[in-house]
C-alpha cells in the first residue's frame, strides 16, 4: 500500500500517459488476487485518510497565498 500510494503520489506531481498507464499496471499487479470489494475498499479509505487532507491542505495553502497577495497589492 506505502508503494502504491507513493507512486499516486508521483503520477499527480507530473503523470504522462506512459506513467499513468505504469501505475495502473503495478497497482494491478500489487493488488492481483485481490477480492473487487478489498480493492474498492482500500482505495477508499487512502483517498478518505491520505488525498483529501492533502488536497484541503493545498487547497488552503493556496487561498492563504491568494489572500497575502490581495493584502500587500
């Protein structure tokens, strides 16, 4: 799961279609022999627990920069 995740966490920094199409296949074949439900699962809780506070942490970042700017103009 740490591998998969590190590797999503490279394709969004700067993912190309060859890239893309390379985590898909070593997300498959880490989770090969899986159950759908234990994937689905998974997947779930990483987005859930791990992308959504990143994302809402950017999210904030770049209001609070947004807002400095708009201060000091």
């Amino acid at each position: 799961m740490k591998s998969l995740y590190a590797q999503l966490m490279f394709q969004l920094m700067g993912a190309d279609e060859g890239k893309m199409e390379r985590m898909r296949q070593e997300a498959a074949k880490l989770t090969e022999g899986w159950e759908q439900d234990k994937v689905r699962n998974v997947v779930t809780e990483v987005l859930e627990k791990v992308m959504s506070p990143l994302i809402y942490s950017e999210a904030l970042e770049l209001m609070h920069d947004h807002r400095a700017a708009d201060a000091s103009s």
